[in-house]
C-alpha cells in the first residue's frame, strides 16, 4: 500500500515516475495484472521512500530548532 499520489504532494521527480506508472498501467491493460509495471512501482516505492525519509529528517530538525528556542525562552523566564 502507498500514500496518496496525488501531484501537489510529492517531488517533481516522483511525480515524473508516477505519471509512467500511471501511463504504463493505462496503456498495458491486462499485463499490469502479471507485473509488466512492477519495475516502475518499484521505482514509485523507491522514490516515496526517500521522500519519507527526508520529511522526517527535517520534521526532527524543525523540532529540534523549537526545542531550542523554548528552552531559551524558558531560561530567560518569558515561557
């Protein structure tokens, strides 16, 4: 199971792969049944991976940043 795939949510480089995955299921009516896609789903997976984890690394970061800035906060007593 993957996330939405909608456009304004990924990369334009995963939105690039899923439009040939869309295509390609589009166009190959009954041989995406017996994985004539897979190879791009594969590359779908691969790219909403990174995307993944590239979104937590800089939600961990933006956390971080606000920690700091409370914590500073606190110590001059304005929390």
């Amino acid at each position: 199971m993957h996330p939405d795939l909608s456009p304004h949510l990924h990369t334009e480089e995963c939105n690039f792969i899923i439009r040939a995955f869309r295509s390609c299921q589009d166009q190959h009516g009954i041989l995406k049944y017996v994985g004539y896609c897979d190879p791009l789903f594969s590359e779908v997976q691969k790219c909403l991976r990174k995307e993944r984890i590239n979104r937590r690394i800089e939600n961990i970061e933006n956390d971080k940043m606000k920690m700091r800035e409370y914590r500073a906060r606190l110590a001059k007593g304005e929390a």
